[in-house]
C-alpha cells in the first residue's frame, strides 16, 4: 500500500524550492512598511491637490505678472505652458502615491488576515512602484546625457 503522507523522490527537493515562509518578523516589518506607505501616500496625494491647485491659479498670477516690467516677458510666455507643467507634474506625483496606497492597504489586510493573495497584490503594487521610479530615473538619465551633448555642440559652434 502507498503512503500519501511521504513526497515521492525529488519531490521534497522541488517543494522546498518553491516554498517561502513568512517569520513574525517579516510580518512586523511589512506591517510597519504599509504604515509608512500609506503615511507617504497621503501626503503625496495632498501634495498632489497642491500642485493642481498651482496649475490653476497660475493663470490668474501671470495676468498680474504682466504688469510689473521686469516680469513681462515671462508673461509674454503665457500660463498654458506653465498649466500644463504643473498638471504633468501632479499626475507623475499621483501615480506612485496612488500604488503606495493600495500596497499599504494590501499588505496591511494581508498581515492581519494572513491572506496569500492579498500579499501577492501588495508585493505586485511595490514592484509597480519601483518600475515606474526606474522607468522616470531613465527618461531623466536619458535628459541630461541629451542636453549635456546639446549644450556642447552649442558651446562647440559658439567657439567655432
């Protein structure tokens, strides 16, 4: 008779592999980490009405930047490129507060509850955090290696 309770040759070794235990101290340093991540969150999320109140007052600051003649001229410019930063820049902000939010709700619900899902979802969110920050880290990097070798072949026809 087979005995159902003992794992078949290689089976142990492959089981071992694939399973990952969560210590009481894992536990408290995600619960602790979805503490900060939610404090985080909020203030990116108020951060973020801040800027969006920015973009729109900003049009109503430029009509009486007009008037003084040393700014005159970034008047001239107009608010809508100025909007439209400001709004860029709160959705870029939004995006990482608003994961931050649902890892720490996730993550919180999945250490109380001990659910598996719930700490897939949270640790899914987290890499989608650190995806989005190394994807904007790039686009930056890529930035400043441009206007590096633009401002020297300026610097170079200048010269010339």
């Amino acid at each position: 008779m087979e005995n159902y309770n003992e794992p078949e040759m290689g089976q142990e070794e492959e089981d071992s592999a694939i399973r990952l235990i969560i210590t009481e101290d894992v536990r408290s340093y995600i619960y602790e980490t979805a503490k900060w991540t939610k404090f985080l969150s909020i203030v990116g999320f108020i951060l973020t009405g801040l800027m969006v109140m920015v973009a729109l007052s900003v049009g109503s600051v430029m009509d009486s930047m007009a008037e003084i003649p040393a700014y005159s001229g970034l008047a001239a410019m107009g608010s809508g490129l100025f909007i439209f930063f400001y709004l860029l820049l709160a959705l870029v902000y939004f995006y990482p507060s608003f994961l931050m939010y649902k890892f720490s709700s996730s993550a919180k619900l999945a250490v109380l509850y001990g659910s598996q899902e719930g700490l897939s979802e949270a640790m899914a969110k987290l890499k989608s955090i650190f995806k989005f920050w190394g994807i904007l880290t790039i686009v930056f990097i890529s930035l400043y290696v441009l206007m590096i070798i633009l401002f020297s072949i300026g610097a170079g026809i200048a010269a010339a």
